[in-house]
C-alpha cells in the first residue's frame, strides 16, 4: 500500500465575498455558495490548496483574498 500524502502544513486563506451574485451567471453562484459563504461581508478560512484557489479565481469579482 501506499501512503497518502497529506497537507497538514499547509496555510490558510481568508476569503471575503465583496459582492452580491444578484445578476451573475448560476455557475458562479455555485462557486460562491461551494466555498462557503452565506452572507454579503463575510469573511471565512480555507484551506490554501489549488481548488479552493481555481474555486477563488472563477469569481475574482466577486470574492477576495483578505491579508
């Protein structure tokens, strides 16, 4: 057997959605609901990994990463 690997070390990110999804495509309110939010001015953590960051940039105008 092999092990798996796993992304215990890894960062975090801080989201924030900063813009309502009112009048946008149902593929980009998937994404904002998929990472989590469920308010306008949210600010949640994820973990830093490449689908939550390709999640982050199908909706660049809509979320934003928070330092």
């Amino acid at each position: 057997m092999t092990a798996k690997k796993s992304n215990t070390g890894g960062g975090k990110l801080h989201l924030k959605w900063v813009r309502s999804a009112i009048c946008t495509p149902v593929k980009h309110k998937k994404v904002v609901k998929g990472l989590g939010f469920t308010r306008l001015n949210q600010v949640i953590e994820r973990p830093d990994t490449p689908a939550i960051r390709g999640m982050v940039a199908k909706v660049p105008h809509l979320v934003e990463i928070v330092q």
